[in-house]
C-alpha cells in the first residue's frame, strides 16, 4: 500500500524534472544588441539640410537624452529632444544577418510603427520606403559611421533605384554623458 502512494508523488516529481528541462532559457543577447547599448547617454547633434523634395534647406543643433535600459534580447530608449520625451524606441536583434527590428512608440498616443537596422561594423543603417503618388517607390536611409564611441557621423538620403542616393542632411553627434 505503501508503494502505491509514493508512485503517484515519483510520477510528480519526474514529470516537473521533465517540464523544467523543456523550458528553454532566456535567449542570450546578440553582440548586435550588446552594440545598441551604445546609443544610451546624452548626444548632442548638429544638422544641416539641403533644399530637396524631401527636405529644406537649413541648420539645427540639439539635445538628444537616450534613457536606455536592456533586458535579455531587447534595448529600449527613450529619447527625449531638448527636454521634450518623443518616442521610445524598442530594439530587437540576433539575426545571423546582423540585422534589427526598431519599434518607435510615439509619446503623444499616436499609432507605433517599426523599421529596420542593419548593423555592418561602425556602419549602421536604417533603411525605409514610401510609394510615391505616380506608384513608383522611393527609398531613403539614414546612416550613421560610428567614429568611435562617442561620436557618430551621420547623412539621410532617398533614392529612386537604390543605385544613386541624394543627400538630404548631413549631421554630427557627440556624446557628452553616458546617462
């Protein structure tokens, strides 16, 4: 009588043991998102467009706040324009590719969207698309050349052919704290 209690309890115990070893750990972070950490700290940034169809020509110096915090696969930060909190950014990575997904939360409510970026070394891309009102689409990136840590290079461009890309902006970032 003995025995057939203490089956039932074995047959708990080796079926919890089971369920325990088919829970996968938390996926490790990718060195992509390890890089991301990067962004967080304090930038202060220098623009200067050019008269196109997509930009008018002009200079802007401001301050970008990227609060960022990481867990497990995910970097999120929100970015905070000359004291004004804008949108929070959520990054995923850990394709073989070297290529993220950004998820941009507007603070205003209005409805989020998501990109790409592309990680290639101290090149790090953000490519987008819009058709255009004749049907054809026009491509546009923004790439950032990481300098070194604390600075980043920067030009947003558009296409039509993903061939030849017209600048709209040029800009310069210097991190000036790393919080």
């Amino acid at each position: 009588m003995r025995s057939s209690r203490l089956l039932p309890a074995a047959a708990m115990l080796l079926l919890g043991a089971a369920a325990l070893r088919a829970q996968s750990p938390d996926p490790s972070p990718s060195a992509d998102i390890d890089q991301l950490w990067k962004y967080a700290g304090t930038w202060h940034i220098q623009t200067e467009s050019v008269d196109s169809p997509y930009s008018k020509a002009g200079k802007q110096t401001s301050t970008l706040q990227n609060d960022c915090w990481r867990t497990a696969g995910y970097v999120a930060c929100r970015q905070i324009v000359d004291g004004d909190s804008k949108i929070l950014l959520v990054f995923t990575c850990g394709r073989p590719d070297h290529t993220c997904t950004s998820y941009q939360i507007p603070a205003d409510g209005s409805p989020a969207s998501n990109g790409t970026l592309r990680i290639e070394g101290n090149t790090w891309t953000f490519p987008w698309q819009m058709p255009g009102k004749d049907g054809k689409t026009t491509y546009f990136r923004v790439v950032n050349v990481w300098l070194n840590p604390e600075t980043i290079e920067f030009r947003q461009e558009y296409s039509t052919d993903q061939a030849h890309w017209t600048a709209t902006m040029t800009g310069h970032e210097t991190k000036s704290s790393a919080k």
